[in-house]
C-alpha cells in the first residue's frame, strides 16, 4: 500500500482540518463519528475519504450527541475515536463529554471554534468556548484541552491529545478555531516510526481473576478492559464503586470517585500543561494568550519591542488544566499582565485569579469573527507599562 | 428446651449440605447486585427473564455479547446482566451501541431499554439507526410512561390516560412503535406482552439470530406509576387485560398495531425481511476508496 493511502509522512501543504484528520490518523483513531458543521466539516470529510483506506470507520451520525456517544462506544471496542465540531456540535457533546470523563473513556473531542452564541457567525473565528470547554458538562471533573496555534501545531496536539486521553483515560479536548482550521500551511508529518504512541493500559490478570474495572493503579488510573474480552465488565454514567457497580446511596462513594477523577490530572498536570515562553526573561508586560490570538499577538509585541517595552509573551498551548504556577510565577515579577482572546473574558478571569491583585490583567476582548487588529493589543499594552 | 437443639442441630448440618442449586440463569445475571430496583408487578423482569432464556440457547459466545442501556427503569438492565454491560445516558444506548458495533464487528450488540429512552428522548437515534440498517437488537420495554421518575407522559402514552403530567388525560397522539420502527428500515419488528413469554422469548431468539436492525417490543405492566391510574392495581390486573384483549396478528401491518388505553393489543411478528447491513454497504465502498 503506498504511503498516500496508508499513514502519510514527509512535508505537505496542508489545510489545519485537514492537519487534524491526518494527525488522528498517525496517532492510531480508527473511528470517527461526526456531524458536518461549518468550520470543522472538513476534519470530518478527510476522514471519511481516509478511514475507508487504512481499514477505520466512518459514519456520519444523526446529531452531535449520537457522534459523541458513538465515540466513547468504539474506545469501549477498543479502537482510538474522534469527533470534531464547532459552538452548537459542542454544546450538544456535552452531556456526553460528562459520560465520557464519568466512565473513563479515552477519546479525542476536536472543537473549530466559531463565533456565537447560538449559530452565531458560523464561517468566522472566535475562541468564545474556553470555559465551556472546562465546565460544560454538569458536576465536578478536570478536563484537558489543547490550544493549537498553526495547522503543524494541529496536527501534533492532536497525536498528543491521543496520548493524553490513552495515559490518563479521559476525554481530551482540541480547542483549535476557524482561523487554524481553515489555515493552510507546511505540515511536516514525521515517519510513524518516529511517533511515539501510547498504548491503552490493559488489566494484568486475565479475565475470571477478580479484575474490576475501576481499581486504580497508583496513578490513579485504572487499567481498562474493553467490550468482548471475557471480563465481564459493567460501565455506567451513575456515582460507581470499583466493581463499577452503581453506589449512589454510600456518598462516601461519591467522595472517593470525584476525588480520584480530579487528581489524576490535577496530581500530574506538570506531565500536561506545555507553555511556549518568549522574551519573558526581563519582561514587564506578560501577554498571555493561546490559539489564533496568540499567533496575532506576535506582531503587536514586535512593535512595543521597538517602543522600547518590555513585554513577553506566555502562549498556553495546554489551556486545561491551567498554567497556574507559571502565572503565579510572572505575577511576582512582570507589572502587568494583557490577555487578548477572542471572546469577552474567559481565560482573562483565570489570569486574573493566578495574579491575585498582586498586578493587574489587561483584558483585550473581541466578540468573534476576526482576530485581533495590531492596534488593539498594542493599545493594551502600552496601557499596561503607562 | 427442644428448640436450641433444633438449632444447633440446623447449624451443624450446614458445613455438609450439598452445594447450593444454583439457578440456570445465576450464570447471566450479577447476584451480587440483586435485589433489583423493579417494583412488584413490573414487565421488566420477565422481559429480562426471556431475553436470558433466549441467550442461553443462542449458542452465541457470550464474551462477545454486550448490552448497552439507556435511563429509566429498563436502563437497570444493563447492570444485572453478567455481560459486557453499559448504562449509558438518557437516550442514548443507540449511538453507543452503534459506536461499539462498528468498532468491532464481532460483537453480538443488544439494547435494552424502555419506551422513554429509545423513542422519546432518544427517537432520532432509533430511526437513524433502523434506517443504516446498523446490526444490533433492540429490546424495548414499554410500560406507556416514565416509571422511574414517578409516571410521567411520554411519547407511547395512550390518548386519554392519567399521568402525572397529563392529570386531565394525555391528548398527544402516540408512536405507534411496530410502525416506526418498520418505517425505519428495522429488518425485524415483533410486539409481545409479558404475558406471552414463550413468545416473547422466540422472537428475542429470532431477533438475536437475525443481523442487521432487530426490534423487539415488549408490551409490560406498571402497576405502581401507570396501571393503578387505569384500573389495574396490580401487575396480575394488567395481565388479566393482556390476556382478554391480546390478539396475535402475524404478519400484520405495523400501520395497524396502534394501541389504545384499554383496547386490543395487536401481537405477533410484524416484519422479517432481508437487507445488507451498514457493515456490508460500507465493505463495499472499501475498495474504491483504496484505488482512488
């Protein structure tokens, strides 16, 4: 089979969806469920030209939340899935994104995001669903989501994104935009030797051996089984015991799952949260920003640079779980930080919470459907030093 | 003072009595989670009962069989069964399923869920799922209202009943599921009560056996939530008006099985026909997509 129909490597110019599908596909995904939404459609179109080859599965399902669940089915088969959509796709995947991190489904959840709410601008960008991303769904969790910045970036957050979901057996989220995603680029796709993969963590006892299905290893996560193994297992959305049984009226129950589901990310958010760092060293002005308008930032940064001022930025690359050390970090150091993001106001309020008044945080918002104008984040940051 | 040397006598036998008998079906069904959640009375007991019974004839291999549930009273199937099992949320077993069916195709899927998940909030998924033809069964319980959450109206309720949510009579005009699921593209349709259990329990067989979209409808009593509404107290009342106005129609038009609070109930297998599988349609496409 010729290289163009089995895992693509070498260098291409490539459209950042197109990046995304290829990625998925280097990482392992043999499944994607989707639903066309403009600006993601072509995530879910290069798959079902690429699935068919490579021996995967394509279906277009009826809605958003058939493909969410269609997903989280096909990893409980044993096969690496992904669904990609935009704002309205997004909302309906929550219900269950909530199954997906209740269960402990590994899976890879890709958001192009778009402007809104409500069918808002559905061909222009926004990054307006960062905290929808974190707390949409219902009840307490962690999540982890990525924020790629070029189609490159897309196409390697996305075999990470794999890994991350296969090492903590979660759910992650790609929260990419309509700018990268319709963003056409050189994408280098290394030799599938030269990708490392994480493998499913499989139980160590056979089937019949007293294997239970959310018995943790010291990391917190479990080993998982899947479907037509032999063992027998029992997987549900209710408050779980170990066994996997349904424990809803032992609260310590409760304590003990939520407990386990937040710190097996929070205990090793330092194996997942990646920053790029650029002129911080002596930096008054820390822009902090993630995405598309951190790529936009660049140039009005450039300019204050040959103000005179120093500012740096911090580009989030994982913005769940948040960079917080770091922040906590700059805010003993920097006077100022300015946070431009598509949207009014969400990673801003975490910026905000890090800094803790110790120095202020300059908000550059915008409402959707273009990035940011030079002038605008400049404005900001000069405001900052002034 | 005979009665503690009865019981020293009653304990000291105990060591040597012979392994326990266990029940035919103890195999299938998790003992450690029973008793189960069901009211005296209910259908869904004898639904699962006859969807055992039918399993273990099967002669299937039963590592590879999974159940997947949705919400409500029949959604605890999923979790009895000593079977890859999921509980899925409120509706959405089908996609599941479907994502579990496709992924690995040596899976024998089985939904088993109630009337208010599959159809009512879950109604898109069923149709699309009958319409690919995906090759799962579908098991649903109805009972003609939300059990779990107190007997409220959904979309099998009968015009004319008392729900809780239809305290003057529900006025909505309800699916007809035979119907729907045959409109669908469903391969198999069949419609029997819980009173009818030998039944029943063939046409989840025939259903199991069959690939492509199975659907089973098991008409069941709920005494607690619906049936005390409308003159049956108990589960025996509901049965008692299985038997006297239950009529098997073989072959009947699904157009014509629709049911009426207290009317007859048409039973029997409605639809068993041949069509390629969404698996088999999409196999075809596979060399195509490898030339182009």
């Amino acid at each position: 089979m010729s290289s163009e129909k089995g895992v693509l490597s070498g260098s291409f110019f490539m459209q950042g969806d197109v990046a995304c599908a290829e990625g998925a596909i280097t990482a392992g995904c043999r499944f994607f469920a989707g639903y066309p939404i403009t600006p993601a459609t072509e995530i879910a179109q290069r798959m079902a030209a690429r699935m068919p080859q490579i021996g995967g599965t394509y279906i277009q399902m009826e809605d958003e939340l058939g493909s969410m669940n269609a997903v989280l089915g096909a990893s409980w088969a044993g096969v690496k899935a992904m669904t990609a959509t935009s704002g309205p796709g997004f909302s309906l995947m929550m219900e269950n994104l909530g199954l997906g991190i209740m269960t402990e489904t590994p899976c890879v959840l890709v958001n192009v995001q778009r402007g809104g709410p409500s069918t808002g601008l559905p061909t222009l960008v926004a990054q307006g669903d960062m905290m929808q991303a974190r707390w949409g769904a219902h009840g307490p969790y962690e999540i982890i989501a990525l924020a790629p910045s070029s189609p490159q970036e897309l196409f390697d957050l996305t075999i990470r994104a794999f890994n991350l979901s296969e090492r903590f057996r979660t759910p992650v989220l790609i929260m990419t935009d309509a700018e990268v995603g319709h963003m056409t680029e050189r994408v280098v796709i290394p030799p599938p030797e030269e990708v490392t993969i994480v493998p499913r963590r499989k139980p160590r006892i056979p089937p019949g051996d007293g294997y239970q299905p959310y018995v943790a290893d010291d990391d917190l996560v479990p080993p998982m089984a899947v479907a037509g193994e032999g063992y027998r297992i029992h997987v549900t959305g209710l408050t779980h015991d170990e066994r996997g049984y349904p424990a809803t009226s032992d609260d310590s129950a409760q304590w003990k799952l939520i407990q386990r589901l937040v710190n097996k990310i929070r205990l090793y958010k330092d194996e997942i949260i990646e920053v790029e760092e650029l002129y911080l060293e002596d930096a008054e002005v820390v822009v902090v920003s993630y995405g598309i308008a951190a790529r936009a930032a660049m140039w009005p940064i450039e300019l204050a640079h040959r103000e005179g001022i120093k500012v740096g930025m911090l580009r989030l690359i994982t913005v769940w779980p948040f960079a917080e050390e770091k922040i906590r970090a700059l805010a003993e150091r920097a006077r100022a930080f300015v946070v431009p993001e598509i949207n009014w106001g969400q990673i801003a309020l975490e910026v905000e919470r890090c800094a803790a008044g110790r120095v202020p945080v300059y908000l550059v918002p915008h409402p959707g459907g273009d990035i940011h104008k030079p002038e605008q984040v400049l404005a900001a940051i000069r405001r900052a030093v002034a | 003072m005979s009665e503690p040397t009865l019981r020293t006598e009653a304990k000291a036998v105990e060591p040597e009595a012979a392994p326990q008998e266990r029940h035919p079906m103890d195999d299938l069904l998790r003992e450690e989670r029973l008793p189960h959640i069901w009211c005296s009375g209910c259908g869904i007991g004898t639904a699962l009962t006859c969807f055992i019974s039918a399993l273990l004839k099967s002669g299937l291999d039963l590592d590879k069989v999974v159940v997947v549930s949705g919400i409500g009273c029949t959604g605890r199937v999923a979790g009895y069964v000593r079977l890859d099992s999921f509980h899925t949320t409120h509706g959405r077993a089908i996609p599941f399923a479907t994502g579990l069916k496709l992924a690995n195709p040596e899976l024998k899927v089985v939904v088993f869920s109630g009337d208010g998940d599959l159809v009512t909030i879950g109604g898109n998924h069923f149709i699309h799922a009958a319409r690919r033809n995906i090759d799962m069964t579908v098991i649903c319980v109805n009972n003609f209202n939300y059990g779990m959450t107190g007997g409220q109206a959904g979309a099998t309720t009968p015009v004319g009943a008392v729900t809780t949510t239809t305290p003057y009579g529900n006025y909505e005009h309800p699916f007809n599921l035979p119907y729907l699921a045959a409109a669908s593209g469903a391969v198999y349709v069949a419609r029997w009560t819980v009173l009818h259990v030998r039944r029943l329990e063939r046409a989840i067989s025939e259903a199991l056996a069959k690939r492509g979209f199975s659907f089973v409808e098991v008409v069941s009593p709920c005494p607690t939530n619906f049936g005390r509404r409308h003159k049956q107290r108990t589960g025996l009342d509901t049965l008692r008006y299985y038997h006297e106005r239950g009529i098997i129609r073989h072959g009947a038009d699904p157009r014509s099985v629709d049911i009426e609070l207290g009317g007859d109930i048409i039973e029997g297998k409605f639809i068993d026909i041949e069509k390629p599988t969404f698996s088999d349609c999409c196999a075809g496409i596979v060399q195509k997509a490898i030339a182009q």
